[in-house]
C-alpha cells in the first residue's frame, strides 16, 4: 500500500514555553524570603528562651518541682498521722526568740515534717537568691500560706493549729508552700507567708509588693506552687495564683488572723476560712 510521505513525519512534541530569567528569579526569590522568614522566627525563639531562662534556669526549677513534690509526700504522711490536720507552722512560743534563730525550738512545719523527710536538703531550692548564711548553711526556701493555719483566742491565750484538709473546699486550688525564704530551717521568721508574691522575711508585703528588691520570684518570672491536694505547678505573675483575689473587705469572725484583717488584693493567701465566708480560701470553680 501506497504512503504519504505525511504520514511518516511523526507529529510535533508540544513543550512548555520556556521560562524567562525575570521568572526564575521570583521563584526563587520567594523561597529565600520564606526561609528567611522561618530563620528569624526561630532565631528570635531561641533568642526569647535563651533571654528569659537558660538551660540552667529550667534545670534549677526543675530540681525545685521535685523538692516540692517531696515536701508534699511528707506533708501528706504528716496529715495521714495527725487525723487530717497540716503541720502547724510553729509549735512553741516564738516571740521571745529571734526570727531568724533556728535554736529556738519553735518548732517549725519543716521541723514537724523532718521524720517523713529522706532529706532536708529538700527545703532548699536551688535558685533561691537569698542562698545561704554565713557558714554556708542553706536557707529554707519555701514557706506555708497562711491561709492553712487557724487561729482561735488573742495575745498569751492565743492558739494557732493547722487546718484539717477537709474543711478546705477547693484543695486544687488552694496553696499550701509557695517559694519564700531568707531564714534557715527552724527558724519561726519567714515559716509562713500571707501573699505569694512575698520572696523574704522583710518582704512583709500587704498587697502585692511595688518596690521591684520585694518579691521577685525565684524562677524566672514565676514560682513553683505545691497546692493542698499535692500536685505542684509553675506559674508566671501573670497567673493564678498571682492573679487570686478573694474580695476580701474584712475578716471572717471566730477564725481570723486580726492583725491581717486589711490584706488584700492580688495574691492574698492570709485568712482561713471560705471565700464566701470573709476568708481568702477559693471555691471550687
């Protein structure tokens, strides 16, 4: 059969149009800004966490959590032997004897809790900026809210107890040590604490503290809290329980801490009793 020399030329092959130089380099002009992009992002990441707490800092509140874990065991086998009731945050008299003295058998909650301890290297944390005194004895670094201690009667009748847990309504959110502490252990000095954002003895703050030497944290920008039901938690001054502000105007009769009556505002942890009831405890949420 006959064929045309047409049919033996095989048909073109279509290709797409070239590329101009001006394409090309837009394409890759935008890949290089969107590294670019993704590399200052991470930069000013690393560059954040780098700022506001090195590797050492993170490791430093992480020896702390654990330590506070601890002290809540202790605290718990504490209460489990003492039919449900918180160490108490002194014992003995202590207003004879010098805040910061340790000899004075005030008898202290850390001192309360010491048999249910496998260390008391566990009452310092490791970031604590006060550190030691000066035979390089730690200080202790965590202090009781004082919402956890009930007080009945006045001056030489005056009887201060720990609370039963039971009578506590929200135990996940009410705090029980806080980080606080100039005073070595035993001391009666710096054992209790009325607003969280405190930091030391002398940082017997009302509100939350204004001068910038009281009150800062031991982390960077926050604390680690170990609450009434055990468990501990980091949180920011941005956070609860920063933020907690039980409303108080008064004080709730029969179970107050007088002297405390105009406490408030942010971070208030000073009167036992409900929220409800005149007292800094939070409800359930």
């Amino acid at each position: 059969m006959a064929t045309s020399s047409d049919e033996l030329v095989p048909p073109p092959v279509e290709r797409g149009r070239p590329k101009s130089i001006v394409r090309v380099i837009l394409t890759m002009g935008g890949l290089m800004v969107c590294a670019l992009i993704v590399l200052v992002a991470l930069l000013f990441g690393l560059a954040a966490i780098s700022v506001h707490e090195p590797p050492h800092g993170r490791a430093r509140r992480t020896v702390c959590h654990a330590n506070l874990q601890q002290l809540g065991a202790a605290i718990s086998m504490y209460e489990q032997d003492h039919d449900g009731f918180l160490p108490t945050r002194c014992l003995a008299p202590y207003s004879t004897s010098a805040p910061g003295n340790p000899a004075s058998a005030a008898v202290t909650w850390d001192v309360s809790i010491a048999p249910y301890l496998r260390s008391t290297q566990l009452l310092a944390c490791p970031s604590n900026p006060y550190g030691r005194d000066a035979t390089g004895k730690p200080f202790r670094s965590y202090a009781m809210a004082q919402y956890t201690q009930t007080v009945t009667g006045s001056g030489a009748s005056m009887v201060v107890m720990g609370c039963n847990t039971y009578r506590i309504p929200a135990p996940t959110r009410t705090v029980l040590l806080f980080e606080k502490g100039q005073q070595l252990p035993g001391a009666w000095g710096d054992a209790l604490g009325q607003n969280v954002f405190q930091s030391h003895y002398d940082d017997f703050s009302r509100n939350k503290p204004t001068n910038p030497t009281d009150g800062q944290p031991f982390h960077f920008g926050g604390k680690n809290f170990l609450y009434i039901d055990g468990h501990v938690k980091f949180a920011t001054t941005s956070q609860y329980p920063f933020t907690w502000d039980s409303g108080r105007t008064s004080v709730a009769p029969g179970d107050i801490w007088g002297y405390f009556a105009n406490w408030q505002g942010p971070g208030i942890c000073a009167v036992a009793a409900r929220q409800d009831k005149g007292g800094d405890w939070p409800l359930p949420e």
